[in-house]
C-alpha cells in the first residue's frame, strides 16, 4: 500500500519514519499514541521521538487537525505528556527538509513533512487508515 498524501489549503503531508521502523501504516489512534504519548517503541525497539516545528505553520497545523486540536492545545498536550513521564521531550525542528534529516538519523524518529519528492531511501512515509 502506499503512503497517503494529505492535502490541506494547497499543501500536502506526509508521515515520515526512519526506513527501519518495521510501520509501514498505522490507525489514527495508533499516530495519536505515538505523538501525543503512549507509544514508547516502534516494533524494531527503537524508541518513539517527535519531531515537530513549534510554530504555526502549515505542517503543525496539519498534525494538529489530525487529532482535532488547535495548536495550542497540541502543544499543551505535549507539554503535559512529558512533564508526566508518557513521551520523550520533541525534537525541535524548523522545516519539513529537517523532518526528512531527523527521520533519516534516527531509528525512532516520526514527524510530518511537506510531500515534495523525491525522499531518500532511509526514510520511509507512513500512510494513516
């Protein structure tokens, strides 16, 4: 199956893993433990790690409407899901070129990019069911 591309006001987005991650696709519940806490490993071991831009930008925008929040309330989620032990501090990035880098480094890595191929082949992109 391949990877859904999301479209919104113009842009579309991916789900972006390391291409060790054994996920090839995931439920929205399944994405939302995994960003928001409770997912603490991917199948290979490898621990789960955010990458997100903490800007209003398209690509936030984007992960928030998947789980219905504004950004605001995406960050405070976070924010309170670390501080109570359920996820890994995210990484901060400022681009979806840096999604890509972040998901090419690290095993755990999951974010979302702008869809403009062609992505390397250490990344693989997750389509959501």
């Amino acid at each position: 199956m391949a990877a859904e591309r999301f479209a919104t006001a113009g842009d579309a987005f991916v789900v972006v893993v390391n291409r060790s991650n054994p996920v090839s696709s995931l439920t929205g519940t399944e994405l939302r433990r995994a960003v928001l806490g409770g997912a603490k490993q991917w199948g290979n071991g490898a621990g789960v790690q955010l990458g997100i831009i903490p800007k209003d930008v398209p690509e936030t925008r984007y992960l928030a409407s998947l789980f219905g929040m504004s950004i605001p309330d995406l960050f405070a989620r976070i924010q309170a899901q670390v501080f109570n032990g359920e996820m890994r501090r995210p990484v901060v990035l400022r681009s979806s070129a840096e999604c890509v880098a972040f998901a090419r480094a690290s095993e755990g890595a999951v974010c979302i990019a702008e869809d403009r191929p062609p992505f390397p082949p250490e990344v693989k992109l997750v389509s959501i069911h």
